[in-house]
C-alpha cells in the first residue's frame, strides 16, 4: 500500500486553476521530487496533502485513509505528516529544545522527558547539539532548518513534505541541510520534497516528478527525466534551469 | 578554542582609537548643550511662574506645606481603595480582554454571532466615556434591586473593567494579526488544535508585539480607577476633595496627582526593562 496516494486532485484559487487533476503516489521508503517552474503548483500540492489547502476535486489517500473526507479530524491527519517549510517557520519565543518538542508534548501526549531525550539525541546527531538552549534567531539560516527537519521529524511521521526548503539559504549553507536529508533517506524516511535544486534531486531521488500547468507531465527515475526527457516542456524547463 | 585565543590577541589599531576619541568627545559636548538646554528651560519656566502676579495665591491654595501633611494620610488610605479596585480589574480586564479578542479573531460563517456580539461589545465600551459606563452601572445596577448592597468599589470595580476591557481586546487584536501567518501555518501542520495554535503559538507572540500599547492602558487605567469617587467611593480622590472642602485648600488634590504618578512610575520602567530583556534575548539588535 503507498504512503500516499493522490487521485485526480483539482484545486482553484477564484478563476485559477492550479492543479488540474494531479495523479501521484508515494511508496513507503520512497522519495518523490517534484521538480518545475515557478507558479506550476509545487508548493499548492504539498499545501493539500497537509490540508492547509482544500481540494475542490478528487481524493487523497494517506495510508489507505481518505484524508478529503469532510468528516476526517484534519489535527490528527496532520500531526501524520511532517512538512519543513521555505522560511523554516520555527517559533521565535520558544527555545531550540521546545520547538522540537511541542507536538510531541502537545499532540501526541508523549512524557516530556522521553520528547526531551528523543530531541536531544537527534539535535546532537544532526551537529545542534549546543544550540539546545538557544533561541532561534540566534541560529544560522542553515542551523535554523535542521532544528526545523528534527522538529518535523521528532514524531516519526508517515510521510514528510519538504517544501523548497533550501531555497531561502545562502549557498554556503544548502549542504549541511541537504545532507541531513541524505540521512534520512538512509534511515529510509518516505518523503515527498519540492525543490529547485536539481543535482540534489537527481542524487536522492528515487522518482522525479516533472510539474507542469498544474498536472504532472512526466514521471520517471532522475536517469529517465534528466538524462532522456520525452516531453518539451521537460526539456525546455531542464536547459534553463541548468544554463540559467 | 583557537578564535577565543585570536580575539584577546587583537589590539584595537590608532584608527580605532583615534575614533573612540572623537566619539567621546562628540558625546561630551551633546551632554553638555542638553544639560544646559534643560537648566536654561527650566529657569525660564520657574521664573515665569513665580514672577505672575497670583503666585502668592496659588501657592497658598495649591502647595500649602500644612494642608499637605493634613491630607496625606487620608489621601493615601484612598489610594489604597484605588490599588485594590486596580488588582481586581486587572485580572478581570485580561481575562475578558482575551476572551474578547480571540472571539474577534474566529473565522468562518459558523462563528459569525460570535464574532458579531464581541464586535458590538468593543465597539460600544471604547465608544462610551468612562464616566458615562460608571454612572450607567453605578446606579442602574442597584436600582434594578433596591433590595440589595452592592458595594460601590465592586461597582466602580465593573465599570472600569468592562471598559478596559474593550481596549484591551482591540490591542490584543492588533498584536494576533500581526503574528506572521506562516507561525499559524507551522504550528497546524504539527497538528495542534486552532485553540491550542492560539494559546500556545499566537498569543504568547502577540503580547511580546503588544506590550507597550497594554503597558500604556493599564497606566491609563492606574489613574481611571480614581474615577469611581463619582460613585461615592472614599478612594485618594474622594479623600482629596473631603478634605479640601474642610481646608478651602486644593493641595489635597496635588497630594493625590502625585501620589498617582508615583504609583504607575514602576510600572513603566518594569515595562521597559521587560521589553529591553525581550529584545537582547530574541534578536541580535543593532544600533538602530
């Protein structure tokens, strides 16, 4: 069964239409980039697998659960997945160690001492260590998004949605946060990332995912799509991101 | 370890000198143009008070020593009426303040009464003067039962609360909508309820945004709960104006205007030390 599986998702936003029936599945260890340009509906899919956005058509299956369902308790459905957002939206007024912590203690009722030693131990693996203590804008930008990684991952979600999450990080500091996905791909994490970075993508995924108008255009492994593109589009979107 | 080394090796170059000296010297003299500045002003404004032709009455009728010391106690036993009156609207005016912004801030068609009625309520309270809602719940409540006692500081008490209140609401109001949507956004992705996101995420951010504006009501309310004499209450002010009545004097009224300000000069240094505090632990702040 996949983690998630996407059927026909519309969403419009007024007279815009953003995603135009998207068909998508995630398997469990699998890692699914979605790679496009701008305003093709990247982060607008991410934001309906997490119910942020609702869908005006189609179904989406977390686990074989219909998450669409009108009456589905969207708090539970989301404390299943675990998103890192551009901006890494960590909460300024709460210290390193309680941003980690808070859904663990919050929505999953786990003791705060276990939270507490299951984050240490991950800050420490992940080289944050130090910085348990401190809060976040003391941090770097790079240092920030790994706290925003552990925090998404303290729980053990399902699935993780990594939604362009090098894209607001000066250059210096895209490798210590790619490589802290590289772990956890290792660790066999199922996760469905958006991203401009295409040698990244190409490294760590096991499928890519071309967007384009709002539908997926062309599916297949990194060797398929950026080694022997099929369709135009693809083509055209590859030559200018790699030449720029 | 190295870089700790590097630093205490550093010694600050003649440039850097040259320029600490000239700072030094620059802030010297703005000191002394604003000390002078200040003195000169103060002078002249001295002066042109005490060379009016009344000051001789007005120092009798304003200033008088004697009457001073006859009204202080009684002044301050007031104000001790007016420091309860204070605690108690103030717990009352930050639960219901709360309350009323976060019912402000539900969204939907669902919470449409809801949001209606606190609407209504903000709009009416910071519309109506002070007085007018002291008068209103003063003696119509009362009235409604010319059975019962109410004592009229928990009158007074009500009053000023359902006012404050009001205000209070709007500025806690501002400080939630100016949290960044995306702090609303990451905290229900973890999966915390919408009250839980308020509580635990919106909230505690907005007060830090908002805590000049509630510093500056409650210092307004420090002094508007001196307000409730008109109710009968003996609070500094009613003691004031009794004893003034049996002095033909109006020092007692001096008395209590200081004892007012002395009475909210804590508050707003309190509030600026916690703000500074704020400041230095959330964000690396320049020197602008």
């Amino acid at each position: 069964m996949s983690v998630l599986e996407l059927d026909n998702v519309h969403k419009l936003f007024g007279d815009n239409h953003v995603l135009r029936g998207v068909d998508l599945t995630v398997d469990e260890h699998e890692v699914v980039v979605v790679i496009g340009a701008s305003g093709s509906g990247k982060s607008t899919l991410m934001r309906t697998i997490n119910l942020i956005e609702r869908v005006d058509d189609g179904r989406i299956l977390l686990s074989g659960d219909d998450i669409t369902e009108p009456t589905v308790d969207v708090d539970k459905v989301r404390a299943r997945i675990g998103v890192v957002f551009q901006h890494f939206n960590l909460f300024p007024h709460m210290r390193v160690i309680d941003n980690v912590t808070l859904a663990a203690r919050k929505v999953h009722g786990t003791d705060a001492d276990v939270a507490r030693d299951r984050a240490i131990g991950l800050l420490d693996k992940f080289g944050l260590g130090e910085k348990v203590d401190d809060y976040p804008d003391r941090l770097s930008g790079g240092q920030q998004q790994r706290v925003a990684i552990v925090r998404a991952i303290l729980t053990d979600p399902e699935l993780l949605l990594l939604d362009e999450i090098t894209s607001a990080l000066d250059p210096m500091l895209v490798g210590e946060v790619l490589d802290l996905v590289r772990d956890l791909k290792a660790q066999g994490s199922t996760m469905l990332m958006a991203t401009h970075e295409m040698s990244f993508a190409a490294s760590v995924a096991d499928r890519i995912v071309f967007m384009h108008a709002g539908r997926p255009l062309e599916v297949g492994t990194p060797d398929q799509i950026f080694g022997d593109p099929q369709q135009p589009e693809t083509r055209e979107f590859l030559a200018r991101i790699t030449h720029r | 370890m190295t870089e700790r080394a590097a630093v205490e090796a550093w010694e600050p170059s003649s440039l850097e000198l040259e320029r600490r000296l000239a700072r030094k010297r620059a802030s010297r003299r703005s000191v002394l143009i604003a000390l002078f500045s200040t003195v000169a002003f103060a002078a002249l404004a001295w002066w042109a008070i005490v060379s009016s032709p009344g000051w001789e009455g007005v120092q009798q009728q304003f200033f008088s020593p004697e009457v001073a010391r006859k009204a202080f106690p009684k002044v301050l036993e007031g104000l001790w009426l007016n420091i309860r009156v204070l605690f108690f609207a103030t717990i009352v005016v930050a639960v219901l303040g709360t309350l009323l912004a976060v019912m402000r801030s539900l969204r939907g068609p669902v919470w449409f009464p809801v949001r209606a009625l606190a609407t209504g309520y903000t709009d009416l309270f910071r519309g109506l003067p002070v007085l007018i809602v002291l008068y209103l719940v003063g003696f119509g409540i009362p009235a409604l039962n010319p059975e019962s006692r109410i004592s009229v500081a928990v009158l007074g008490t009500v009053g000023i609360s359902l006012c404050y209140s009001a205000y209070v609401a709007e500025v806690l109001r501002a400080g939630m909508e100016a949290v960044h949507p995306s702090q609303r956004i990451a905290a229900r992705s973890l999966g915390l309820s919408h009250a839980q996101t308020l509580r635990l995420v919106v909230i505690p951010q907005a007060l830090r945004k908002v805590v000049p504006a509630l510093m500056n009501d409650f210092v307004s309310m420090q002094k508007d709960v001196g307000l409730i004499s008109v109710l009968g209450a003996v609070d500094a002010v009613r003691a004031a104006q009794i004893v003034t009545a049996q002095t033909y004097n109006f020092t007692p009224y001096v008395v209590a205007g200081l004892l007012f300000v002395a009475l909210s000069f804590p508050m707003i240094r309190l509030t600026d030390a916690v703000q500074a505090r704020m400041a230095r632990r959330e964000q690396i702040g320049g020197t602008v």
